[in-house]
C-alpha cells in the first residue's frame, strides 16, 4: 500500500471522510432532535418545513461561488476551513434559542459554512482520485458522513432519556465534534494537484456538456418531491412512541447506509452509475408511498431500513457521477451547480411538503414525494438513452 493511502484510500479521501464523520455527529445530533425542539415551541409542520428549506436554499448559492471560486484560485482547503469553522462557531448558539425565528437564523448561519465547503470539498475528493475509484471515495465519504449521523441521533438518544425534553445539553455537547473536524482540516488534508488551465477565468457555461445539465434537470424534478427528513421524523413522533426513540429510528437509517454505502460506491465503478440511480429513485418513490399510507412504528422501522438503502444507491453516486461529466478543471463550478440545484429546489419542495402537511393531511407530501421520485426515474432513463445516443454518433 502507498504511504500517501490509509486503508486503501488516498489520504485525503481519508482525512476529508473523517472531517465529515466529526462534523455530521455534531449537525445530526441537532438536527435529530430539531422538530420536537421546534414544536416544543409551538411552530408548524409548514414553519418546521420552511426554516429547513430557506437555509439550505438560500445558503445553497454561495455552493455556486466557492466552486467556481476554488476552481479559479486553484484551491480548496481554505474553503473547506472557513465553512466547517463556521458550523462549528454557531453550533453552541442554539442553547440560546427561544423562539423559531432564531432556529431559523442559526440554521441560516449553519448552512452558509456548508454552502461555502461542499463543492470545494468535492472537488478535492475527485482531484485525490487515483486508479478509478472515484465512486469508491465517494462511497466511503457517504459512509463517513453517516457514520457520524449514527453517532449523533444515538447520543441525542442517551441524552434525551437521562435529560427528558432538555435539549440544551445536546446543543452544548454538539460543539465538540464540530470542533474536531476543524482540527482534522487543518493538520491532516493537503491541496491535491489541479491541471493548469490558462481559460480557467474565462468560464462560461457552455463549456459543461449537455449531458450534465440534463443530469441537473432530472435531479430538479426529484428533489422538487425531496422535502426534508425533519417531516419523516414529525411522523414517526405521531405515532405515539416517546419522544426520546426518535433520534435513535432516524439513526436506523443512517445505519444501513453506512454499511452500503462503499459497496454501493464500488458496485458504480463496475457496472455504471446510473443503475444504481435509477434503482434509488424507484426505492424512493416506494419509501414516500408507504409513509403517506401507513401509520404505524413497526411498518416505519423496515421504511427507515429501505430508505437508508436509497441513500447508499444515490448520495455517493450522483456525486460520481457528476465528476464523470465534469471536465478536471471545472469540478469545483460542477460540484457547486449540483449542489445549488439541490439546495435552492428544497425551498419549494419544503413549502409544498409543509403546506400539504398542514392543508391536506399527513399522507400528501409523501404520496407527492413518491410521485417525484418516479418522474425522476423515468428522467433518468431518458439520461442513459440520450447519452447513449451520443456516443454513438460520437462513434461514427
């Protein structure tokens, strides 16, 4: 094995997978426990819906700039310090919260770090790549990622029963792994190598292929039916079960992500990305059906299994499969339109989920979701026939 790999993996896919892990226990510790804080407070399923969609869609844009950005300065890490330190700074603020118009502006703050880190921390993943195995380090990166959502919801868990309905413990406590993924950034993760390009000031949008913004369109339409989990978890709530076995269902999820995610993540760079997509989105459309027609804890339990299996199948593949796309030079401007179209198209989908929740009933947003889901898969069909197309022509 090189000395410049850890367990197989280059030592910046490793180091970056660990600032997640830190970083991801400290958020999903939160954001487990986020809906009953909020309705503890007395805010809506609809206020629960928008606080989540106006700070991931707002945020989402700078995802645009600090790609195009650390493309054009040839640099990721700096971007990766100020976005994980951000979250780490405002995490303890939470304590302070009384009212969800102040949930609403931490989490606002909260997200502007991850608008500013993610795509450059893509793009530095990619860059690392060596031998083809792209779709395993992003694999092991989702795995690292949900590792810590393991972690977080477990000890939210432990904390909620030893401190019934005291969520101030766990705000406080959150700040610690946020810390430490900030430490893990700046001792461990180099700048990987960029090619030079002399055109790199001079982007315009037609340089990326078509291809990838019809990859965009199709991840528009199965987001629009995305909403945020915080609506899972305000329906497993509603089930009866005590509060404090919430955290502790949503970290069954993560649970079966963790353990497919590589898998899933190799399997990609062996038989193709978009399978494994296409297979995701129809899990999906499955999962959100049987949420909207069922009430019931046990039936809830196996649906969290299947959706930590969607995950696994799509978070690190779509993520791959953007870099696949992408040329070298512009995967940080590739990253950041990717990750803009899912940030700003949760803003709709959290207004349509939460008004439908409210308005409707408890079954709407998620037959609405399924629905989604299936549209996208069909999408994605049409992905893989277009392209397919290409190369053909491509051939002749």
């Amino acid at each position: 094995m090189s000395k410049n790999q850890i367990l197989g993996l280059e030592r910046n896919v490793f180091f970056t997978g660990l600032t997640s892990f830190f970083t991801d226990t400290s958020i999903k510790l939160i954001y487990s426990v986020m809906p009953l804080f909020l309705l503890s407070m007395g805010a809506s399923k609809t206020a629960i819906s928008l606080i989540e969609g106006i700070a991931e869609s707002t945020a989402s844009l700078l995802k645009v700039f600090s790609g195009y950005w650390s493309d054009r300065i040839e640099k990721n890490k700096p971007f990766m310090l100020i976005g994980y330190g951000i979250t780490a700074l405002v995490t303890p603020l939470y304590a302070l919260a009384g009212k969800p118009v102040q949930v609403l502006l931490i989490r606002f703050l909260e997200r502007i770090g991850k608008g500013i880190r993610t795509a450059p921390r893509d793009s530095l993943i990619s860059a690392s790549v060596q031998n083809n195995e792209t779709g395993k380090s992003f694999g092991f990166h989702k795995a690292m990622d949900n590792s810590g959502a393991i972690i977080g919801p477990l000890t939210a868990f432990l904390l909620l029963s030893l401190f019934p309905l005291n969520y101030t413990h766990i705000f406080l406590i959150a700040t610690i792994p946020a810390l430490l993924g900030v430490i893990t950034i700046a001792l461990f993760i180099k700048e990987a190598k960029a090619q030079k390009n002399e055109n790199r000031l001079a982007f315009r949008f037609k340089q990326l292929p078509r291809k990838f913004y019809f990859f965009l369109i199709v991840i528009f339409v199965f987001t629009l039916g995305n909403s945020a989990d915080a609506l899972l978890l305000v329906k497993t709530a509603e089930t009866g079960i005590d509060k404090s076995y919430v955290p502790f269902v949503y970290m069954i999820f993560n649970s079966v992500s963790v353990f497919l995610a590589i898998p899933a993540g190799k399997l990609s760079d062996r038989i193709g990305r978009e399978k494994l997509i296409i297979l995701g989105f129809l899990v999906y459309a499955v999962v959100y059906f049987l949420f909207g027609k069922y009430n019931h804890i046990g039936i809830f339990i196996i649906l969290f299994i299947m959706y930590g299996f969607y995950s696994a199948l799509t978070d690190g593949t779509q993520k791959a499969l953007v870099s696949d796309l992408v040329s070298k030079e512009l995967k940080g401007t590739g990253f950041g339109l990717y990750h803009a179209v899912l940030g700003v198209t949760l803003l709709p989908a959290s207004l349509i989920a939460g008004a439908l929740y409210d308005k409707v009933d408890a079954q709407a947003p998620f037959y609405f979701g399924s629905a989604m889901a299936f549209a996208a898969c069909l999408l994605m069909v049409v992905f893989v026939i277009y392209n397919r197309a290409h190369e053909l022509n491509d051939t002749k």
